[in-house]
C-alpha cells in the first residue's frame, strides 16, 4: 500500500501524525468516557501511523494484531458488563440505567464517572421492579416488602457497576497495550 504521504504530497507528514496521536489520545480517554468510541478511535490513530510511511515500520501484520487487541477490548467490555449484571439477575432497565448514569456522570466530574453507573442501576432495576408483568396489572414483585426490592436493586446495581468497571479497566489496559505494540514496532 502506498504511504500516505505519497498519495497527499502537499500534507506534510508531521501533520498526519498530529493527527494519528491526537486520535489516539482521545481514544484512550474514551476508554473511560463511554460516548466516544475510544478502543476504535486508538486503533484508527495507529492505523494512520502506520499508513503514514507506507506500513514500513509498523507493518499490515502489526496493524492487524492491533486490530485483533481491539476487538478483544471491545468483548471483553461488553461480556463483563453483561455478566456482571446477569450474575445477579439484573434487568435490562438497569444497564439502560446504568449506561445513562455514565452519560450523566461525565457532567458531574471523576466522582460523577465512578458513581453514576451505580445510581443509574439501582434506579433502573427499581422501575423495572415497580413494572407490572406483562400479562397483568400486579405488582412486579407481589407479596414481597419493598424493602427487599431495593435490596434487590442495590445488589443488582452493585454488580453492573462492578461489571462496567471491570470492563472499563480491561479496555484501558488494552488500549495501552495496542499503543505499546505500536511503539515498539515503530522504534525496533
């Protein structure tokens, strides 16, 4: 494949890589920040690296073990998000909940980031605790005291908050990883 710079001579390389860094930059914060495609946004920084000088330093076989690390980060975050709610029975209201949270938690600062998941899930799982069964007009949870509802949805929401960490700290440590690759495919 033919160098980047050889297909745009009149953009200077320096460019291209302000560009591939600052998109792997904003990939590794979106790792944490759930609206930015942040494993997808690493891998297209490195991929234009490496198409900068034509894959000669940073091989295809290299870009493609990069690409393979993403789609694993990219499983890896959503099976443990999932698992860790499914363990405990968690509703689908409560990763909507939790995946709001997060949204809501970018506005709110670190401690907004962390929590948030949290509160979204509990406050999920408790609306899909107060829904009736969809054959009926009984209560979700008929005979059982509302406290062991929101007992129900703090460990539900406790799980998906564990989860979504756990695939966050999976996908950065990914992130990093493809980004080291790189690295040392670039400089070897």
């Amino acid at each position: 494949m033919d160098a980047l710079t050889t297909l745009l001579p009149s953009i200077p390389p320096a460019v291209w890589w302000a560009l591939a860094v600052v998109m792997t930059i904003i990939g590794v914060a979106g790792t944490v920040l759930p609206v930015l495609p942040g494993t997808l946004l690493v891998m297209a920084g490195l991929f234009l690296g490496a198409w900068i000088d034509g894959f000669v330093r940073v091989s295809g076989w290299t870009v493609a073990a990069i690409a393979v690390l993403a789609l694993l980060a990219l499983a890896i975050d959503f099976v443990a998000s999932v698992l860790g709610a499914q363990r405990v029975g968690a509703s689908r209201w409560a990763l909507i909940g939790a995946a709001l949270g997060t949204v809501v938690g970018l506005f709110m600062g670190l401690i907004g980031v962390l929590f948030m998941p949290f509160v979204g899930a509990v406050a999920g799982e408790l609306y899909a605790l107060r829904q009736p069964p969809a054959g009926g007009l009984v209560p979700a949870t008929p005979g059982v005291p509302v406290d062991s509802d929101t007992r129900r949805a703090f460990r539900v929401g406790t799980a998906a908050w564990i989860g979504m960490l756990v695939g966050t700290a999976v996908k950065l440590a990914l992130g990093f990883v493809m980004i080291g690759v790189f690295v040392v495919a670039l400089l070897w």
